[in-house]
C-alpha cells in the first residue's frame, strides 16, 4: 500500500514540493554560513518526494545550535515551505483519494518548519 500512496504522491504533489526544497536548498548552499541549511534541505526533498514508510525522528545528539539554525530556518525558507505544506495538503484533501496524501502533507509541516536535529528513517 505504501508503494501505491507513494505513487500517487510523487504525480500529484511529491515532486513539486521536493523541487522547492531543492530551490532552498541551493539558495542556502550559496553561503558558506548556511550550507547546513542546504543539506538539511536536500534530505528533506528526499522525504518530500518518497514520504509514505518512513517517519521523522529527532536526534538525540542535536543540541542548542540545531536549535538556534532552527530559529534562522524559520526566518529563511521554512514558513515558506510550511506554507506550501499547508496548501497543498487543503488542496489534496478536497478530493476523496487525495485524503491519505493531505494527511501526509500536514505530516511534513513540522519538519519543514524545524529540519534540524531531526533525521528520516524507515518505519
């Protein structure tokens, strides 16, 4: 069943929503100073695009500097992206099949909003 949702995902909003992460990921990677921003954007378009049969975790060794580097996200790209989280999870849950795929974009809003300190695992 994951492999059907994750179809789906990928047609309707998975590589729309790992493309904006890409974007980010680039602007960010153009500074030295928030390359991790970048990386942490990058791993996160692979979740976009791929999200059903793997989960966020925190990372137990994140401390006040993935806290901080949260903050700034927040500022640069991460309120963006939540909000097209956001959109395209009301869009998605208008139609019946689009339910399951809506539900798993408001999953990934609080990952969009705090990438740091967390990392994607399989379930």
């Amino acid at each position: 069943m994951n492999a059907v949702l994750n179809v789906i995902w990928l047609v309707l909003a998975g590589v729309w929503l790992a493309l904006g992460y890409v974007v980010a990921g680039i602007l960010c990677c153009l500074l030295i100073v928030t390359i991790p921003f970048g990386l942490a954007s990058f791993r996160i378009a692979g979740y976009a695009l791929w999200p059903f049969g793997r989960t966020v975790t925190e990372r137990r060794t994140a401390g006040v500097p993935s806290m901080l580097g949260n903050v700034v996200w927040i500022l640069v790209a991460g309120l963006w992206l939540a909000i097209g989280h956001i959109v395209t999870g009301i869009a998605l849950c208008l139609t019946v099949i689009g339910i399951p795929l809506g539900l798993g974009n408001f999953k990934m809003v609080p990952v969009s909003l705090l990438p740091l300190g967390r990392e994607v695992v399989s379930t």
